[in-house]
C-alpha cells in the first residue's frame, strides 16, 4: 500500500536529520582529508633511483637486445600472417573443413554404388581439393598449443607442421590431384571405354579412400565446436547426436561394405545376396537403402528378408554382429548416461527449490519477503546456469598463480578500465592490474532495492557496476531536497574516496533498481598490492595526493559517493601521472531521475529508507 502523505514527509524529515547528524559527526574541515598509510608513505631514495634510473632502463635494453635483433631479421609481413590458434578466422576455416570431411565421409563409401556424376559433385571435388591443398599453407598461419603455452614463431609453426600433419596432408593431397589430372587428360577422354583406362580410373578413384585419413582431424573439429557450447544442457544434446550420428555413419560404412561384397561375389562367378534376391538390375539408390536396412538389422533386434548366399558374405555378416554387439552397447550406454543426466539436473532443481519453499513456510517468513526470496533465487540459478561461477570449476585449482591473475583480469578488468588510473595502469602497468583483478576485486550480488551501502557506513570499498544500473540518494547538508542520480555500468563509478582516503564515510545510500551485480575494489588489498611493486606504489600516491587535494576543494554539499564519468572523469584523468589531459566535452548532461519519474516515487524511495535500513 502507497504510505500517507504525512508519513512520507516525516520519513524523508527523518532521513534527512539523520544524514545531518551523520555528517556533523564525522564530517571535518576540508584540509583534514587524510591519505591512506601507504599513499602517505613517502618511497625511499632507493626505490624512485630504481623506477626512473637510465642507467638501469640502459641495463634492462642490453639484456634485451638480442631478442630485438631476431626481431629485426624476422620477416614483418610472415609475423602479421600468424594467428593465435583460437582464432575466430582459424575456427571458421576449421569448421569448414570439418564439413567437407563429413563430406568425404558420405560419398567416397558411395562409390561402391557407382552413382552417377552430377555437376554438384564435380563442384564439391574441386571445393575439396583447393581447400585441402591451401590448407597446407593455412596451417602455416596459426600458432599452436605446447605444454600450456602459445607458440607463435614461424619457424616452430613449420617444424611442429613437419612433425604431424604434413605427411598425412602430403598422401591425401597427391592421389586427388592425380586423380583429377588423369581424368581431365586427353587420352582418357578418348579411350574411355578401354579396360585399361576403366582399370586406371577405377585404381585412382579407389586411391580417393585416402582422403578418409582426415578422420583423425575430425576430434579435433569436434572438441572446438564442443567448446563453442557455453551451456550444459546443449553440450548433453549435442553428445547424444554425436552418438546418434556415429551409429548411423557407421551403419553408412558396412551397408557400403555389404554391397561391396555382392559385387565382389558377382565378380567371382559365386552367387550374391544381390542376384539372388533380385537387387542387381535395381537403381543404386535402392540398392543403397537396402543395405543400409540389412546393416542397421544387424545392430537391431529387428531382421529381414536379405540373407547372406556363400561364404564371404556369411563370414562378413557373422563379423558385423560381434562389432554390432560392442558398439551397439557403447553407443547406447552413452545416450542412456547423457538422458540420466539430464534428468538429474532437472530433478536436482526442483528438489532445491522445494526445500526453499519448504523452509520459508515452516519459519513463517512473511509472503512478500518469500515471493522476493524466491524470485531472486531463481534470477541467480539461472544465471549460474549461463554463467558459470569460478569457485564451480575445480580444474581451475591445477593453474598456476600467474596464469589466474590472467583469468581474473579477462574477466573483470573491462569493468575496472573505465576509471582513467586503471585504464593507464593496463596500458603500462598490465602485470599489477592482473594481481590487482585476482586479490583486491570481488563480486557483489544484489537483489531488487538491496541497499549497498547506507549514510554514515564506514567506506571499504570502491564500486564498479556490472550490468544494470543503479540508484543513488542523498540529502544535502542545508536542505531536505533529494539529491539523486542514476549510476550507469560501464561509465561511472562509486565510493572512490574509500580507496585514498582513511576517514570517508558514505554520504548516501546506493540502491539496487532491479537484480544486479558489483565489482567491490577492497583499499586495504589494494595497498598490500601496491606495497609490493615501488612503481605501482609511486603512480598510486601521487594519484591519491592529487585526488584528496582535489576532494578537500569540493563544498560539503557537493560531496558524493557517485563519481560521474561525463562530469569528472577529464579532470581525474589529469591526475594520473604520464597522461594528457583531456579537454571535457560540453553537451547535454544526463537527465537525472527528478526530470524521469514523478516526485511522490522519489519521496517514496526515500520513505523506504528506514525500512531497507
């Protein structure tokens, strides 16, 4: 229910009074804003003689000029030609050459039909041959994985290709363009209905089952497009079909085979299930469907009328039954665990939140705080099902320290980058912003109207917003007006003060709009990171001398935990040493939300006040 409008106006009364003796508590003379311990700190001789010496910078060159020599001799233009091995443009190429390879692995089987050409399949054996001999030289281009590191030197590149691939790409390349000579030469043309040129041919389009080598690439394919799949319940689907899919390409192979073996009886003069059950003269389709029916029989309970009619053709089908029995059990074992899986992730959360359910009724928590409850519970389970957290993944406990800090900073740092001191320390300071991500950050989920912090708290923290935006909310010193702003992700941040100062307490309260997420930068970590690198100590204490001396100018009025990029963000970039400063760009400011939202909502926020409190 909407409060009176008399308890509206003595709520926000109250909270005003309540800021007012906040700040005559702890609020002091401008001059007295004091820094942090290790900002004040001055560094010793030492240390800045050690940051800025050229005899030093001179010492750290000469221990670097022979790589800057094999720099020099490498060729610029080959250098600019390699890719990382994760590539969007190598993933897009290897996924092309998977689908030729499923290609290859539908037709050339086929051949034992002898189906007919078509003009497709021209066009599809010259896609293949050009795209399997510049693979050659694309592979050339892209870096590899050793040992956990990227390596991305040309020469390494051409050795390790030596080492794997080229051999295989080497005798699938050569017998395809023989092939394809042969059959576009003159003679062939001419005497094409020759035994000898029918020999030829058929010799050289047997030699086309090489191509089936690129099989072995195939995992590879398959592991990448696996890792495309950021979601488990697409990563069960997708294993099901891969299994479905190898039992049919696998059926695909023996009814190939079993035609094969009718052919090769016929051949021999020795009567064929084929002649004997009046398959010979059919189209090749036909024939083609009907193996396959007498191949997938034989994985199956299920049987027919096509029976083997000599030796061969009873050893073959007798051979297929054993391998039938083996594969037919492993694929099915892997779909029936794939579907118990799903199932239990279904059963698992459903059976949380019935427990969730369960215990807000048996303690009698009150409806409305049970529907927020279980609405932010679900917000948060579904978001860990697109977003999976950190602490969830145990094989990141095996990565060393080193390679975390750059996990951390891939995750977080495109948040912390738009403070312009963080923006320079990536650029030229990027080893201790990564320790800064991995020690001194943390994350903070927030449900609707979740007061971050409230007027008065003691500030710890420095705020950086992840996704939705936020609303802030303070009452001035001399007036009971409401000052307030949106705070936006990606452009502004809070409680910057909480990081250089020792004595700031928030002057405000930071409400969540709806369920949202923090980036919480802890001062004190930050200081024991910064302790630890004289460098990063030096540009953060002239940074923080600048910031207090600008804070300690501002109005008490003017005081704010929200530190508004388009208002500020110029004049703190002039703060950070080695960088110019900016000259700010005049235009329309953001609207705030008295000219957004009507002013019995902000009174109502304000009433709330109390309540969050």
């Amino acid at each position: 229910p909407e409060p009176s409008e008399h308890s509206v106006k003595a709520s926000v009364e109250e909270a005003a009074e309540e800021v007012a003796v906040a700040r005559t508590i702890t609020r002091r003379s401008s001059a007295s804003w004091a820094l942090r311990t290790l900002w004040a700190t001055p560094l010793s001789r030492k240390s800045k003689v050690t940051i800025i010496s050229h005899d030093s910078a001179s010492h750290v060159l000469e221990d670097l000029e022979p790589q800057v020599k094999v720099l020099d001799d490498a060729s610029i233009f080959i250098r600019r030609l390699v890719a990382p091995p994760g590539s969007r443009t190598r993933l897009a190429w290897d996924l092309f050459g998977g689908v030729l390879i499923f290609w290859d692995l539908i037709v050339i089987p086929l051949k034992t039909f002898n189906p007919p050409e078509n003009t497709f399949t021209l066009l599809m054996d010259w896609v293949t041959l050009i795209f399997w001999t510049l693979n050659i030289a694309a592979t050339l281009t892209v870096g590899y994985v050793r040992d956990g590191v990227v390596i991305m030197e040309p020469k390494k590149i051409l050795c390790n290709y030596l080492k794997t691939w080229f051999i295989v790409d080497v005798i699938v390349v050569t017998p395809d363009w023989m092939f394809t000579i042969a059959s576009m030469s003159p003679e062939t043309s001419e005497s094409e209905d020759s035994s000898a040129s029918v020999k030829l041919l058929r010799g050289l389009r047997l030699a086309r089952t090489i191509r089936l080598l690129r099989l072995l690439k195939l995992k590879w394919i398959l592991d990448t497009i696996n890792d495309l799949l950021d979601s488990e319940y697409a990563s069960i689907i997708a294993n099901i079909l891969k299994m479905v899919i190898l039992l049919l390409c696998i059926n695909h192979f023996i009814a190939c085979a079993w035609f094969g073996m009718a052919e090769f009886s016929s051949a021999s003069g020795v009567d064929s299930w084929a002649k004997v059950h009046g398959f010979d003269h059919v189209s090749w389709d036909y024939q083609y469907i009907t193996s396959f029916h007498w191949s997938m029989t034989q994985f199956t309970p299920s049987s027919m009328h096509v029976q083997p009619q000599n030796m061969a053709e009873r050893t073959f089908a007798i051979s297929v039954v054993v391998f039938a029995l083996v594969v037919f059990s492993y694929v099915v074992g892997s779909i029936t665990g794939s579907l118990t899986q799903l199932r239990n992730m279904s059963e698992h959360a459903t059976k949380e939140f019935w427990k969730l359910r369960r215990f807000l009724r048996q303690h009698k928590v009150p409806l409305t705080l049970s529907l927020r409850v279980r609405r932010f519970a679900e917000h948060e389970f579904s978001k860990q099902k697109n977003h999976m957290p950190l602490a969830s993944v145990s094989m990141l406990k095996l990565l060393s320290e080193q390679m975390m800090s750059e996990l951390h900073f891939a995750m977080n740092a495109k948040h912390v980058v738009v403070h312009p001191l963080f923006d320079q320390m990536n650029a030229h300071m990027t080893l201790v912003l990564h320790r800064i991500c991995k020690d001194a950050l943390s994350s903070k989920q927030l449900a609707r109207r979740d007061a971050v912090f409230l007027p008065g708290e003691k500030a710890l923290h420095m705020y950086f917003l992840v996704d939705s935006p936020m609303y802030y909310t303070k009452v001035a010193v001399d007036t009971l007006g409401p000052q307030e702003c949106f705070v936006h992700h990606g452009q502004d941040w809070v409680s910057e003060p909480a990081l250089w100062v020792s004595d700031w307490e928030h002057v405000g309260q930071l409400t969540a709009v709806k369920e949202s997420s923090l980036i919480r930068v802890n001062a004190a970590d930050l200081e024991h990171i910064a302790h630890s690198s004289p460098a990063a100590q030096a540009m953060l204490s002239e940074y923080a001398a600048k910031f207090a001396t600008w804070l300690s100018r501002q109005a008490p009025a003017e005081l704010s935990d929200v530190i508004l990029a388009e208002e500020h963000r110029a004049e703190l970039k002039s703060f950070v040493p080695g960088t110019e400063p900016e000259v700010p760009a005049y235009g329309q400011r953001r609207p705030s939300v008295a000219s957004q939202t009507p002013l019995p909502l902000l009174l109502g926020a304000f009433a709330r006040r109390k309540s969050i409190s």
